[in-house]
C-alpha cells in the first residue's frame, strides 16, 4: 500500500489518465452497451425457446463484463476506487457461470435474488461514483445518480417479488440485459475529455 503524499495532485492524476483513454473507453462502454440491450431485447422477445441460445451469449457478457469490472477497480487510482466494482467484478461471472453451467430450475430462485443485489450493489456504485464526481467538479455526475437510482429500484422490485420473478425469470433477464445495457450505454455516450 503506498503512503498517502499531501503534494501528490490526485485529481490531476486521474484527469491525465482519464483523458489518455477516454475515447477507447467511450467505445468499448457504448459497445458493451449495445451487445447487452441487444441480447436483452432478443431474450424477451422469445424467453422460453430462445433461453439456450441466449443462456451462452448472457453468460459470455456477465464473464466479461464481471472480468473488466475488475480489470477497472485495478485500474483505477486508490482514491477513485469503489469496493462495489470489485464485489460486482466477481457477482457477475458468478452469475454467468451459474446460467451456463447449472439448469434452470435450480438456478431460478437463486438467481432471482442474486440479480436483485447485482441491481442493487451497481446502483449504490454508481451514486457513490457520481458523488466523487461532484466534489472534485466533473462534470456528468447526473446520468451516473439517475441510472444508479433506477438499478436500485428495480433491484428492490425483484426482492419484493420473488415468486413472481423466478416465474418470469427469461424476462427478468431480459431486463437486466436491457437496464444494464442502456446504463451503460447512457454512460458510455456522456463520456468526455475532463477539462482543468
């Protein structure tokens, strides 16, 4: 663990390497955003028949998304850090390898509930990362609190309603592709050099 230095300009630091990768960021998130509000769409247009096709591309995305999330808590500086990230990083392929190993009727329960603190958790991530933005003045701040605000939501409507959502579970993974994929998406399109 390094030391804490008084003269070291942490917010110049993160800004220089923000603005660095800012553009591969913003098309890799507008990407994943895409991908993930695709597949989403395809899942609640036929849950049921098109369960198992879409069980492997779903599992594939939570891998990866949960893989680069945790790619990204190592990356980012000590200061701007999130344990949520983390805890996300390793809830997602959790979830993937639970869909594509296990079968349905064990993992319908269980994944209701386990898509609900997902919600939940990113949700939380996303507000505490918009306050960061706004007392070192970053713009952008609202899109992050808005999108963290509705995966709260929705997280809490699926606790409340397990029974029904592990009847539903095709669309509810529907769901969380679609939520998901349009947070990201929303984020990946507000992105912006930070300017000092």
């Amino acid at each position: 663990m390094e030391r804490y230095d008084s003269n070291f300009d942490h917010v110049g630091d993160f800004v220089e390497r923000w603005n660095a990768s800012v553009r591969r960021t913003r098309l890799w998130t507008i990407v994943l955003g895409v991908l993930l509000v695709v597949a989403g769409i395809c899942s609640a247009a036929d849950p049921y028949s098109i369960y198992a096709t879409i069980q492997i591309f779903v599992s594939v995305a939570l891998i990866v998304g949960g893989a680069a999330q945790a790619l990204s808590y190592a990356a980012t500086p000590e200061l701007f850090r999130s344990p949520s990230t983390l805890i996300m990083g390793v809830l997602n392929p959790l979830l993937g390898l639970m869909l594509l190993v296990l079968p349905t009727y064990l993992t319908a329960s269980t994944m209701v509930f386990l898509l609900a603190f997902l919600f939940i958790i990113a949700g939380a991530e996303r507000i505490t990362f918009a306050r960061r933005m706004r007392y070192f003045q970053m713009g952008g701040s609202g899109v992050s609190t808005a999108t963290g605000v509705i995966n709260i939501i929705v997280g809490v409507a699926f606790l409340l309603m397990p029974l029904f959502s592990s009847l539903v579970l095709g669309y509810l993974m529907a769901g969380y592709l679609i939520v998901g994929g349009v947070c990201i998406l929303v984020e990946g399109i507000s992105m912006k050099p930070i300017s000092r």
